[in-house]
C-alpha cells in the first residue's frame, strides 16, 4: 500500500562490498536516513532508519535473521520485506525498493520530491 | 464490471452484533453492511464496565472496534441514531428520524435494557441502571459528590457496582429480595460465603427486602421496603435485571414473547430478518450472558452466508464475578434438587467451597468459591455431559496431596473447533489452534496479542494454556522449562554437549544441524549460540560480528537517540593526569554531551556520534574498559595498604593486577569485582559476582552478589593466604562460570542454580579440577585482544560499521 511511489527513482548508493552481510549500514539519501541491509542469501533490503516502536530510535545496528530485523533497542521482529512489525507487537517501517545490478546497489526514494 | 452487493443493515451496535459482523465478514465480503448504534460509541465490552467503575479500566481501554475498524470493513455507522421499525413491505429499515435505508437482510441485535421497578418514584433524579457507559460516568460522578449509595439487586451486575462504588469511596448498601445473593447462579452454602467476603470488603447487606417506595422530591433521598422501613441513599443503583429490548421487532410486527422469537438459526418471523444476543428468545430462553450470543452469531454468519451449519441447540451458561479478590464461579444444574447427587467440600481455614452435581452419575453443574483453578475443567466435563469415574472423581476432588494440581489436559482433545473458548472475545478453539500451528505461537502471550483471547476478564486462561499444550505436545514442555528460545527446544546443555560432540563451528551450523525452526535464529539464540562456540574454541573460533548485539558489536554501548558511550579502562579505578587530559582534550574536540564518573570508579563520554568512535578510541590511546560487554567490566578497589591508616592488604595493586589479568574474555554476562584492603569492605564485595576482601593473613572470596536488579549478597566462598591462590581461585570460578553459566546468567542466578556447595567441590576441593580450570582459562587469556586497537587496523571493516554512505541528488 506504501509502495505506489509517484516518481520513484533508483540513486546508485554503492557497490555490494560496501555493505557487510548481516550488518546494518545508514545511507544518506537526499538527507533521509536509510538502513541497508545484505542479508545472508545476498538480498539487499532497504528500509528508513527509524523504528516504528514509541520511542523510536535507529534500525541499521539490529540483529539480521533470514528477511527479519530484530530493532536494536527494543527487540521488535520487522520484516525486511514489508516493514510490517510481527506480533505481538503491531507497526510498519517505510520499505524503499533496491535493484543491483553488476553489483551495484541501487535505492529508490520519491520522499525529496514530494517534501 | 460491478457486481451488485445485497445489503446487510445491523441494528444495534453491541457485542452481539458486531462480533456476528466480524464473524460474517470472516466467510464473505458480498455485504454492504450498514450498523446503526443508539450509544454514541464503537462497539465496547460492556462486562468490562465493572473494571472501568472499579478504576482498573478506562473507558478506551474496553472498546472493541475502533472507528477505524469500520472503516477499514467499509461498513457505514450512524451512532446516536436509533431505529423506529423495520418496514417490510418497502423492504427499507426506517429511524426515529424518519430516514429509510434499503436492505435485503436485516439483523436486530439491541440487546437489553435495565430493569426499573416499577414502585413509585423510580423515575427521580439520581436513580440509574447499570448496563452502559452513559451509567457508569453517571456512577463516577455520583461518586464525587455523594456518600451514601444503594445497590438494588444482589446479583452478579449489582455486587459489581456496590464493589465499585466502594471503591471510588461510597458508603454502599446492598438490598437484596431474596435471602441469598447471586441466587440465580450460586447455591446457599456458596452465597453465604460469598456475602461474607463482600462484607469483609465493606459493602453493608439488607436481604430480603422488598423495595415499596424511592423517597425524595426531585432527587432521590431514601427507599422505604415493604416493611415501612427505610434507608437513607442519595444514589440508587437498580440492578435487580435486564429485559430484552423488543421494540424495534414490536413495532414492526415480528413475533415476540419475552425476547424475539428465534428458530435455531436465529431467523425471526419476518423473511430475511435475524435476531441475536439478549433481544432474543430461543427455545423459551432469553439469556443474560455473553457466551451464548457468540455461539448465536457464529451459527447467524454462517446461515446468513449460505454456508453449513449445525443448528443452535442452546448454551449451558456459567458465571464469574469480576470482583478482585472474590472468585465465584457456577455452571449448569448448581441448586440441590431431587434426583442430584451432590459432591461437595468445603473448607472453612482456606475459605474455599466446591460442589459438583450429577444426574445419574453424569455430570449436570458445579459450584465454586474461593479457588477457581478447576473452572474450566468443570465447565467443560459439565457441557459434554461427562460420567463421573473414580479417576475422573481423584482428579477433581483429590487428596490434597502429592500434585494435586497434575495433568488434566484431556478435556481440550474433544472440544471441537468451534467451541468458544474466550466468551468475551468470541475467540474459538479453533483460532487458537490455528495462530499455534500455522503462526508458530508458544506461550499464552503471544495468544493474547493476536487473538484477543484470555485479554478481557481471563477467566480462559486455563483453557487456552491446555489448548496450547495439548497442540505443542511435547514442546510445550521443553520449550517452557528449557529451550533456550522460540527456535528451538533444546536447552543450553543440549546444545553445548551438541557443539562438542557434532564439532560445530558456526552458528548457521548449529542452527542448521540441530533443527532450529528460524534458519538464521534470533535476538535470543544468535548472541548465545555465538558465546558457547567461543567458550568451547577460544582459539579456532571466529566470532560473528552479526550474532553480537549492537553494543558487543560497535564496542560501544548505544544511547536511545543513536548515539553512544566511550569508557576506557582505569585499572583499579586508577588513573594519572595524563590519562585525564587526553579524556579532556577528546571530550572538547568531539563535543562530548556529558562525562560521567561511572559506578565503576571511571569516566564515561556520553553522546559520541557512531563515525567519532574509531577516532576517538584513536586519540584516547588507551584499552576498552569493555563497559558494553559480557566480560569483566570493572575491578573496583578502596585505597588499601598503600595508603589508608586501617589498609592491611595492597587492594589498588590487586584489583589492577586481576582486572588487567581478566579483561576481554567472553563471559556469559557481564562481570564485576571489587578487592578491599580490610573488612570495613569500602568497595563493597557484597554486591560483586568475585567480592575479595583482605584481611591482616590474607584474603576472603566471595561470589554470586548483585546489586543490580535483582539484589543478592555474596556468599563466602573461602579464605586463602596468598595472592597467588587468590589469583587461581578467582581463575577457577570465572572459568567454571563460563563452562556451565547459560547465556545473560549473572553469577547471583548461577550460584542458586549450581549450588555453592557443587561450586566449592569443582574449584576448592579438587586440587586436580581447578589446575584443570586454571589452565583452560589461561589458554582463552592468550586468545583475547583489544577491540578498539583491532578496529582501527581493519579500514574494511571499519568503514563499513562506522560511516555512512552520503547520496545526494545530482540530477
């Protein structure tokens, strides 16, 4: 339902390397903080660096588990794929679409065009 | 291409007709549903306004279906709005205001209404009923301004409200008709018990009295009973029961008696017109309860959509009272009558009652006080008109004696699927069965979130924790008492013995060959698993940056805005002016938010941004005191021999020596230690996982104390004569610690758990084991190494942790 970005542009954030399997990195998109995640099976997932929890908080530093985030500072299950928060607890992060391509990541954001 | 939706038009705005909504739209989306509501609010969960009038609840924490919710459905809610008739000829349900809306099939849901005695002046000011919020804010505002209150009704709704306007302050008195409260659902023995509490609560009892009169001009000031007696009360609560709203169906010709009359699939007389909840009558029976009108709008949504359904034959209802601290429950037959054969036993010390009825020998109804534990149990036995057995007989009656409270986990097995297990909730056996199998829940929690059920009154807990066991089988029990997280079963000894004996080396191994349900494990077991790997291969293991938490991870510990925290080391608590002023200098140059003196002798920079780290341990120049780790953190020391008048022991000299000695080892939890130079015990070894006070011919070593979260003073461990043994004895401990402590078990846990004794054995008395330990440990020392300094020699890694990637836009 949040996918339907009007104006959606892929910005080429860094070669595959740059970014550590199972480890969090913060991109810097047009001034929005983004987490990027290599997954073990070579996935990149890219999601806003900001937990849905109250207190919110940064994502990039969480626990990677196959597609799932665990939040750093709260232990919530997030789903890399969809942003949904899993139960018990309820929320959803803004997932941003990720190409790569001769190993090169690539991150699409509409958020500065629209802000 | 629109295809023409029938339209469902819902009168009444309660539970019964929402949760057969909810239960509809689970089977079909063809409706365009319309829901008319006379209470300005979304539906709520009027037996909540017990809690809510008790002060437990607020009125947001009991609605059910947000706005939102009918939202999200499509469904058009008019609120404040109530329904005049049903005009069958136009096929159009018509409001009081005289607006018409279509529809092809209609649902009257409205419920009931309080019932007022009809005695002259009932309609005073100050005279309400008890059945929705509107009442309940009445009630909370009565109680601000009066004292003296009335209960009229002894049943379950009306000690509810006297306990609640006890609570908010009210002088409460309770009148009764009858001579036994909650007649209905108790018999005599348990009422009295019941009555007995309450007043022990302070609500004041008059039973057997007749209300004749409300006294009072405008206002209620007093009632006077048949007997011309009279009690003063300046607010009246009329509890004495409910009626089913039948206006609506009334006005519009349908059948009525005391409730709508409805066949077994809730139709009423009129074509395409259903009835559910407490409007209805069924079989003769108007029911006050919220069971039945959840089992009513299960078989309502599935006749309604064209889909089988067995026939409503009924509910065998049962009661809680939702007092705190008063359990009462009772279901089926419960008053003594001819042909009963009464099992019953009452204690008068434990103040508990238990009463079982049979009907040639099967089970027809039971009552309960004081411990309700079996409630479930008996409702179950009692609804599938169970025979009583002697095993059956053992198991509820019991001895007293040798686990009464055993395994009674078959009743589940034969439940069906549509039974409904949380009545509040209208959440089925076969819901929670389905969230454990297909969802993967384990624990009655988890249950909760998602289903709703055992949230509201959580008298199902029992049954829903049954359910989960008998699904999980056997995992339910090792997964309870031992797995070491939801991915597995086994527990921290099974997978250590595992690691050794398979000689896995990764955790994507361990997690692969032992069969965790998640490949790649989580927050729990990644951290763990990494940990036994290190304590088993201190040498060949190669630590998994990805299985630490954020803070073993960086190496520092992070702050709730992002930021994070540098502590370097000060052996001892000691540290020179050069040392202070590199820590100043740094503090400037990178705009440290505060430096802190930490509870372990040292200072801490707060608020340092993630890409300053490397630089800062860089320009420091000196260890990590590993304050973010599962390691030693800090030695504390007094000032000792070496300059205090009362010092027999160097205790700045011994501290640094075993802080300096034990750093950087992995630990299952984080460590600390304190050396005092005499027993004044100025650094406090009572509160320390390793406390070594000196003394004028040695040392005394204490272990397993905290005075963190969960206090434990330190037990003495023993008393040695040289620093050497000290130093091999503390070796000894810290190693057996890491061999058998499970992962995040501080030692105050560990010494309980192992036993001091066990501990004493390994490390004191076998001289052979302890030179074991002592060499297991040294060997591990020789691996470590210091994180920052291996930080800053790995650019790669370093700059792919520490900084982020800037992308502007450049179009």
């Amino acid at each position: 339902m949040n996918m339907s970005l009007p104006n959606e542009t892929f910005y080429p954030v860094g070669s595959l390397d740059q970014f550590m399997k199972q480890v969090g990195r913060v991109i810097d998109l047009n001034g929005v903080e983004i987490a990027v995640f290599q997954t073990s099976d070579g996935n990149v997932f890219a999601i806003k660096n900001e937990s849905p929890h109250p207190k919110g908080g940064p994502l990039a530093e969480g626990m990677v588990s196959g597609h799932y985030l665990y939040d750093p500072l709260h232990d919530w299950k997030i789903d890399l794929e969809t942003g949904n928060v899993q139960a018990p607890d309820h929320g959803q992060v803004q997932v941003y679409p990720v190409k790569i391509e001769d190993g090169q990541v690539w991150v699409a954001t509409s958020e500065f065009l629209t802000v | 291409m629109t295809t023409y939706r029938e339209k469902l038009v819902v009168i009444g705005n309660g539970m019964a007709g929402i949760s057969a909504v909810e239960q509809i739209l689970k089977l079909t989306t063809k409706f365009d549903i319309t829901v008319f509501g006379s209470e300005q609010h979304p539906n709520y969960n009027r037996i909540m306004l017990s809690y809510v009038l008790e002060g437990s609840k607020t009125i947001d924490d009991i609605v059910l279906n947000d706005l939102h919710w009918y939202q999200d459905n499509g469904i058009t809610l008019h609120i404040g709005t109530t329904v005049a008739k049903i005009d069958e000829q136009t096929k159009e349900v018509v409001t009081e205001d005289g607006v018409r809306v279509p529809y092809d099939k209609v649902l009257i849901a409205t419920g009931s209404n309080s019932f007022i005695l009809p005695v002259p002046g009932s309609d005073k000011e100050g005279v309400v009923g008890f059945r929705d919020i509107a009442d309940c804010n009445q009630m909370l505002q009565a109680a601000q301004v009066y004292r003296k209150a009335a209960v009229i009704g002894g049943g379950l709704l009306g000690l509810e409200a006297a306990k609640g306007l006890v609570q908010l302050g009210m002088d409460v008195t309770v009148v009764h008709l009858m001579d036994d409260l909650m007649e209905r659902q108790l018999d005599h023995q348990a009422s009295s018990m019941l009555q007995a509490e309450l007043e022990r609560q302070g609500i004041k009892f008059k039973m057997g009295a007749q209300t004749a009169e409300l006294l009072g001009d405008k206002r209620v000031s007093g009632l006077r009973f048949a007997d011309d007696s009279v009690l003063d009360a300046e607010f009246v609560v009329m509890a004495v029961g409910i009626k089913p709203n039948i206006v609506v169906a009334k006005e519009s010709g349908i059948d009525v008696n005391r409730g709508i009359v409805v066949n077994d699939y809730m139709q009423t007389s009129m074509e395409g017109v259903y009835s559910v909840g407490e409007c209805t009558e069924h079989r003769g029976t108007c029911y006050g309860l919220v069971a039945p009108l959840f089992e009513q709008g299960m078989i309502l949504a599935k006749h309604i959509c064209g889909v089988d359904t067995a026939p409503y034959e009924g509910s065998v209802v049962s009661t809680k009272l939702k007092i705190s601290g008063v359990d009462v429950f009772s279901t089926g037959e419960f008053i003594d009558g001819p042909g009963h054969m009464i099992i019953a036993n009452k204690d008068e010390w434990k103040q508990t009652y238990k009463k079982i009825l049979l009907r040639d020998k099967v089970m027809v109804g039971a009552v309960l006080f004081g411990d309700i534990t079996d409630s479930a149990e008996l409702q179950k036995l009692i609804k599938q008109r169970t025979e009583m057995t002697d095993e059956l007989y053992e198991s509820l009656m019991g001895s007293g004696c040798c686990g009464g409270g055993g395994k009674k986990t078959t009743s589940v097995e034969s439940m069906s699927n549509e039974e409904i297990v949380c009545g509040c909730n209208g959440v089925t056996k076969g819901t929670i069965v389905d969230v454990i199998t297909n969802q993967g829940l384990t624990t009655v929690d988890e249950i909760k979130a998602c289903t709703g059920a055992t949230r509201s009154c959580g008298g199902c807990k029992p049954v829903v924790e049954q359910i989960l066991q008998y699904v999980l089988g056997d995992g339910f029990k090792t997964a309870d008492k031992q797995g070491i997280c939801g991915c597995t079963t086994m527990s921290r000894d099974e997978i250590v013995a595992e690691i050794k004996a398979k000689g896995l080396q990764t955790t994507k191994e361990v997690m692969n060959v032992l069969g965790w349900s998640q490949p790649e494990g989580c927050s729990k077991c990644r951290p763990a698993v990494n940990y036994y790997l290190g304590m088993i291969y201190p040498d060949s293991h190669e630590d998994e940056k990805e299985s630490r938490f954020v803070n073993e991870r960086m190496s520092a510990n992070i702050q709730k805005d992002g930021t994070y925290t540098v502590i370097p080391r000060m052996y001892g608590g000691i540290t020179t002016p050069e040392e202070l002023k590199k820590i100043a200098d740094v503090s400037l140059k990178y705009n440290i938010k505060v430096v802190k003196v930490t509870g372990g002798q040292r200072l801490v920079l707060v608020g340092v941004m993630k890409a300053d780290l490397p630089k800062i341990w860089e320009e420091l120049d000196m260890p990590s005191g590993y304050g973010y780790a599962k390691a030693l953190r800090t030695v504390k020391t007094c000032v000792g021999s070496q300059f205090c008048r009362f010092g027999t022991q160097d205790s700045m000299g011994m501290g640094a020596l075993i802080e300096r000695k034990f750093e950087r080892l992995d630990l299952p939890a984080k460590f600390k230690i304190a050396v005092n130079g005499c027993p004044r015990n100025c650094a406090e070894s009572c509160t320390k996982d390793i406390g070594i006070v000196g003394n004028d011919g040695g040392w005394e070593i204490f272990i397993g104390g905290n005075g963190g979260i969960k206090a434990r003073l330190a037990d003495s461990l023993c008393k040695v004569k040289t620093d050497e043994e000290l130093v091999d004895i503390c070796s000894a401990i810290i190693q057996h610690y890491r061999e058998t402590g499970n992962y995040l078990e501080r030692t105050s846990e560990w010494v309980e758990r192992i036993g001091l004794d066990t501990i004493k054995a390994v490390v004191l008395d076998n001289a052979e084991s302890r030179k074991a330990l002592v060499n297991r440990i040294e060997f591990a020392l020789q691996q470590v190494e210091d994180p920052w300094k291996k930080m800053l020699n790995d650019d790669k890694s370093r700059n792919r942790m520490f900084h982020r990637l800037e992308i502007s836009n450049q179009l």
